[in-house]
C-alpha cells in the first residue's frame, strides 16, 4: 500500500471511531440523563438537530487534532509504543476540550453522572482509534522487518567510515527497511571501499538530482571528522526537501555528548538530523499567535499610524510607506512595509545598509528608528502570512548572495517565516555591512535549533524591553 493509501486507511478508521463513539455516547447520556429506552431515544434523535451537528464536527473535531500532533506525518515510521502515548494524549485532551465545551450544560441528576460521562467517552473514543491503528502499525511494521517496504537509501562517502555503515544497516535484524541503493562520494574521498558493495551514484555535487530521479527518502550520511564540512550542504539540500530523513552513525564522542537519542532497542543508534524545526501541534499555535497579536497590534497601533502618517508626509516629499522586496519563507519573494525614513530615491547608486550617521535618513526618520516605529506597518505582513512575530530578519537576495559564500549554510533560515524580530536582532541588533550580518546569523542559527513557543515569547519581551530602554544597535 503506498502513503497516499495508507494514511487514507488511518484516516478512515480515525473518522469511523469519531462517528461510532459519538453515537454511543449520545444514546449514552440519553439514557443515564433522562433515563430513556433504546426506542425512546431513537424517536428522539429524529427531532434533535444536535445528533446531526455531532456526526458532522465530531470527526472534523478528531482529525483536526490528531493532524496537530503530526500523526499523520510519515506514516511508515511509526513507533507502537509512541503510538499508544500520543493517541492517549491527544484523546484525553479532546475530551476535556470537547467535555467543558459541550457537555457541562447537561442536566444531571447526580454530580457523579460527569464523572460517568467522561469516563464513557474517553474510554470508547480512545479503544476505537487506539485498537485500529495498533493493528495496521504492527502489519507495516512487520513488512518493514521482512523487507516487504522500505525506504529507498544512499549512502554518502565511500571509505572505511561508509563501509562500516554499510555493515551496519545490512547486518541488524530485524531488518531496518532501508533499501540501498547506492552511494554518493565526496571531493576528499581518496579510498574508494564500497564500489564492490553498492553502484556509485555520482559524487556530492549531483547529490540534489540523484535524490530527485531515484525518489530517495534517506540519507545516512558516513563521514569521518574532515569531510564534516560538507554536512551544511546536504542539510541545506534536505531541509528544502521535508520527505527526507537524514540520520549519522554515531560514534563515542557524540554519545558522551548526548547527541545521540534513540526509541527503539533493536536497531544500532543513529543520530537523527530533523527537518521540522516545530512539532506541528506548535507551528499552528505559533501562527494563532501571529494572527491574534498582529490584529491587536494594528488596531491598537492606528491613532499612532495616523500620526506617523502625517509626520513622515511633512518630513520631506515622497511616499508615506516604503515597500522593499525581501526573501521570505523558501526563498519566496515579498514586500516588507516600512514607515519611508529615508528620502526619496536613497538607493539610486544601488543597495546600501543604512548606519547611525547615514545622510540618507530624514530626522523625523531617524526619530522613528530609535523606537523602531518605522517597522510597526509589518504587522501587515505577519497578518497575511509573510512574516512571523519571531524569525530571522528577511534580506534582500542582493546581501543574501554574498553571504551565502562566507557561510553556505545561511539557506537554512529559509526554512522558516522571516520575523518582525529575532534572537539576532536582541542580541545584535541592526547590522551595517556583511561582516555584521554574519555576526547576527550566529544568533539565527541558534535560534532555529531552540525554537519553541516559550523561545519566542522570551524574545518579543526582550524585543519590547530593548524598544522601550531605546537600547540595541
């Protein structure tokens, strides 16, 4: 069964569980609520609206949430031990949700009828979807350990540290379910120990058009400690592409390190790179929290917009707003929205970065970046979709080409929605030429390997602390 297949298996069974346990739990409280008979409560649901509205939301409601725990993300890679902790989760907080919601207006006759009902619909909700998906797990599970499905896999680097590799994926039972397929060199590969064991695909600079053309799903990338520099170019290459999992053989170093994290105790621990900087669940809050705080900001921003409006009109002739093309989210272009600070046609000779002494800035201009006023129109752009409240400062594709020759790992900050703020703008601040944005993409690159929900709202309190003290560069 291929993927398309498979989650619609899950996503029918997860549908067929929603709609049989609302059922039972409407007959349910009809019965211990009002003390109906079977053919009692069957007149009844002809008249009650409620039972239709139930069998239409409760499975959108369902499969809403299991969607934000990312169950239905690479479906063949599943744990049933995972399996049973996130579907338990994920059950008893959607009744809580759906229980305070819905049902605490219920008449009851005993305080302990809540108790029942909770009960009830917990413990039918979580068997009907739990017991399905424990059986359709451990079947692909099963296939996977047979070699039935797996994964199509290459192998990048072709010494001794790749042959061991090799070993040590073909060696482990049950089988881990990577198909091997071929390897990949790299430009410092001297001793070629794999071109007996598997077909050379090419070496690292067609590393992208080989994982197009073969549909590769893996990577395990075999280096030893001098070719690692190589690492920034494929993760770059894999975080633009979110099928791919890249895992590392892990040795001494990185297990006293800790880096290495392993759920299963049948197979060699590798160490797992991850394409999704946030669990699904918290990409969605994350945008709630730009859309809810964005609105408030615009609203509670406009007597002051009008007065900007006016100043930055008197302060010299031109436009009120300045719109300048930034790349966003995947290397997608949009218009940044910008009080104008400077005067009109300041970038005639090229681009330039602006400074604390710049002649181009208007001193009304020069005013608003002290309390960073001219950025506040953003807030449009976070409202649509094209920033975030938290992310790295969007650049211009002019800055981006020359960083990206110093540091070729700067792509990765494509990965996620530029920001109206960022940890490199509270660290460092504005920067004024190339070295500085460098110095400030340190900041970034830390701040997408810590995201969370509690990082950002650190941030935007130090972003307003720094704005209010008028600190920061």
């Amino acid at each position: 069964m291929n993927k398309k297949g498979l989650t619609a298996l899950y996503l029918i069974f997860d549908i067929s569980a929603a709609l049989f346990t609302w059922v039972c739990f409407y007959f349910y409280r009809k019965h211990v609520g009002e003390h109906m008979n079977f053919s009692g409560i069957l007149q009844a649901v002809g008249h009650d609206p409620k039972f239709f509205w139930g069998m239409l939301l409760c499975p959108v409601y369902w499969v809403f949430l299991h969607a934000l725990s990312s169950y239905y993300n690479k479906i063949y890679r599943k744990s049933r031990l995972s399996e049973l902790v996130t579907t338990f989760s994920i059950t008893l907080i959607g009744v809580l949700v759906f229980f305070f919601a819905f049902i605490l207006d219920d008449i009851v006759t005993k305080p302990q009828d809540y108790v029942r009902y909770m009960m009830f619909l917990f413990s039918w909700q979580f068997i009907l979807t739990y017991v399905p998906r424990l059986i359709i797990t451990t079947r692909i599970n099963r296939k996977i350990h047979s070699g039935k499905i797996g994964f199509n896999t290459i192998i990048v680097g072709c010494d001794e540290f790749a042959l061991q590799a090799y070993n040590m994926v073909m060696n482990q039972n049950p089988a881990p379910g990577n198909f091997l397929i071929g390897y990949v060199t790299v430009d410092s590969d001297h001793q070629d120990e794999m071109k007996e064991k598997l077909p050379c695909l090419g070496d690292i600079s067609h590393l992208e058009e080989i994982i197009n053309q073969r549909h590769i799903e893996e990577l395990i990338i075999a280096l030893h400690n001098g070719q690692r520099k190589y690492l920034e170019q494929i993760i770059v290459l894999a975080r633009d592409n979110r099928n791919i999992t890249i895992s590392m053989p892990a040795n001494m170093q990185d297990v006293l390190m800790g880096k290495v994290k392993t759920s299963s105790v049948l197979y060699e621990p590798l160490i797992s790179i991850s394409p999704e900087y946030l669990p699904t669940w918290q990409r969605f809050v994350k945008r709630g929290m730009d859309i809810l705080l964005s609105l408030i900001a615009l609203i509670l921003l406009s007597p002051l917009y009008i007065f900007l409006a006016i100043k930055v009109k008197k302060s010299s002739p031109g436009p009120i707003f300045y719109k300048q093309e930034r790349i966003g989210y995947h290397g997608k272009p949009f218009n940044i929205i910008k009080f104008r600070s400077m005067y009109v046609n300041a970038e005639d000779a090229g681009p330039a970065l602006s400074s604390k002494e710049d002649a181009r800035i208007t001193p009304f201009g020069k005013f608003m970046r002290q309390y960073r006023l001219d950025e506040t129109p953003q807030f449009y752009n976070v409202l649509i979709g094209d920033m975030s409240l938290v992310g790295p400062r969007p650049e211009r594709q002019f800055y981006i080409d020359q960083i990206v020759e110093r540091a070729p790992y700067y792509p990765l900050l494509l990965g996620i929605k530029p920001g109206l703020t960022s940890w490199g703008q509270v660290r460092f601040g504005y920067a004024e030429n190339v070295d500085e944005m460098l110095e400030r993409l340190r900041w970034d690159m830390l701040y997408i390997e810590n995201m969370s929900l509690q990082m950002d709202i650190k941030i935007l309190i130090y972003t307003v602390l720094i704005v209010l003290k008028r600190e920061g560069k």
